[in-house]
C-alpha cells in the first residue's frame, strides 16, 4: 500500500513559484507515495496540471473561532492517514496544524513545535526562500533539489496579436503597498524607448494594476495590454518568447524569471532581494531605498544587458 504524503504551501504566487523545486524533490523522493497538496483556491488549478500531486486540497484557512471549519479541517487531516507531512509554508498557521493530528502523529518536517524533522537554523528568516526550503528538506532526507520545470504549463498564446519581438512589462503590485511601485510615469517612458526600437511592449497585471497600466497606454500606442487577459500558463508561454522582462518585485516575475526570461527586477527598502528575489538563469536586480529615486536612465542600461 502507498504511503500517503501531505504537502502545505499557500501561496501568493511568487512563493508557489519558489516551490516548485521543492515539490518536485518531494515528488522524486516519493515516486510511489500519494501525495496530496494543501494549498489555496487561486492556485489549485494551475498546480493540478504539474502531474506531481495525486489530490490538491484548498484550505480554507478557518479563524480559529470557527469551531465548524476546525472541526472539518481536523477529520479530514486525520482521515487522510499521512505517513509525513512537509509544511513548506511554516507559518503559525500552517505549523499549529499538527495539533489537529491524533497520535501518533505523522512525521513532520518544518518548524512546527515538537516536530520529528525541525528546521532549526535560528538564521532561517535570513536565508532566501529556496535555500531555506532546500536546507529543510535536506533535514528530512531530501538532500538535493532539482531544476525547476514549467513546461507542463504551456499554452496557446497564438490569439495575442504580438510583435516578432516583445518585451514584457510588469508595472504594478499590491496596491496596499505602493512603495513596491516603480513609477507609472516611468514605465510608459520605457515602454516609448522599447517601442523606438521595435520591441513591443506587452503590459501584464490585473484589475489592481488598471491605474498604472491605464497611465501607460495612454502614454504609449505602441503597448499591448494583456492586463486581466493571461492565465499563469498564458504567462509562462509569453515568458518563453519574450526577448526580456522588467517589473516590479511582484508574483508573475517569479514565473517569468523561473521560466528562463530574462529578467530585471526592481526593489525598494520594502523587501529584500536577498530574501525574496526572483530565481532563474538571467535576472538582474536593481534596488532604490525609495523606488522613485530609481531612474530611468538605469533601468534603460539593463536593456543593454538583456539586448
């Protein structure tokens, strides 16, 4: 009988990208096991087609008030008989649930308290995010982890009415944290510079980007806007064919920089690159404590790079 093995990541994006690696170590440890993924709505779709996971699970994240979803999540762990359990996301959250478990518990790699296989380097929250998966998992007997793979994610981008050559920008963010935010300004004055050298500039985000990409077009003919128009495997198949990338330190740069665009990434003080960078063959990261101080004239020399 196969063991049953439970992963947990939730997301956002970037950090699902970054696990990818990992998910496919856990999958190469454990060719014969069933593995179920505990993740979150918005991302269950697209990992189903990674062929790594036997179930994918939503977790709907249940307050702890809410006795009724508790008492849902608690059986439906305990029902799925897990032989291990990696919490890639090693959150309060997420390590709290091995309490849910009955006894014995399942094997446990993460930082959860009282765990059979803790992460327990104290400078953990220093390392960047795959080098402090790997370290993890290496703790659980993983010792290696491969190079990441998106190619089951491929779709038709034929319909996009894109130029020869194209260049994919992504202005916007979290509109809750704007200090993350490249000028709008700025990003139509390079998306004018691409388009004077027949580059086109294809402008990705969703409705929380509408402000910027707004301001963009209106400054640039030459842009094409596929904001709220692209799936992830949309993105990943644009990333494939893209001559470069620039964006903001935001989750559709992970999955274009893992894709093999590529890419140049801008930071503020907000975040740390060496944390949260994105990870691929070709990324440049430029960073400003304030990203309006950043200028034009340096994000237009990566060009140079990338040409």
């Amino acid at each position: 009988m196969a063991e049953n093995i439970l992963v947990i990541k939730h997301g956002a994006l970037g950090d699902v990208v970054l696990a990818q690696g990992p998910f496919q170590a856990i999958r190469a440890a454990h060719p014969n096991a069933k593995i179920t993924l505990l993740t979150t709505k918005p991302f269950r779709s697209f990992l189903q087609g990674a062929g790594l996971f036997d179930e994918i699970w939503i977790d709907e994240k249940p307050k702890i008030w809410n006795l009724g979803q508790l008492a849902r999540l608690k059986s439906k762990l305990r029902a799925g008989d897990f032989a291990r359990v990696y919490d890639l996301q090693t959150s309060s959250r997420s390590s709290s649930y091995l309490k849910l478990f009955g006894s014995p518990k399942p094997e446990w790699s993460g930082v959860a308290k009282g765990c059979s296989h803790p992460h327990a380097n104290k400078e953990r929250g220093r390392l960047h995010t795959l080098e402090r998966q790997a370290e993890q998992l290496k703790g659980a007997g993983i010792q290696a982890i491969p190079p990441v793979d998106f190619s089951w994610a491929a779709s038709d981008i034929s319909t996009f009415p894109l130029a020869k050559e194209f260049a994919l920008l992504v202005p916007g963010g979290s509109a809750h944290r704007p200090e993350k935010r490249w000028p709008a300004a700025r990003y139509a004055d390079l998306a004018n510079e691409l388009a004077a050298k027949s580059v086109q500039p294809v402008l990705l985000g969703g409705s929380a980007e509408a402000d910027v990409i707004d301001v963009i077009m209106a400054q640039c003919e030459g842009a094409l806007n596929l904001s709220g128009k692209t799936s992830l495997e949309d993105i990943v198949s644009l990333s494939g064919k893209a001559k470069f990338a620039i964006g903001n330190d935001t989750g559709p740069l992970h999955l274009i920089a893992a894709v093999g665009c590529p890419v140049t990434v801008l930071f503020s003080a907000a975040s740390d690159p060496a944390r949260a960078r994105p990870r691929g063959p070709s990324v440049t990261v430029l960073r400003e404590q304030m990203l309006e101080d950043l200028s034009f004239e340096r994000v237009v020399e990566t060009l140079k790079l990338l040409d």
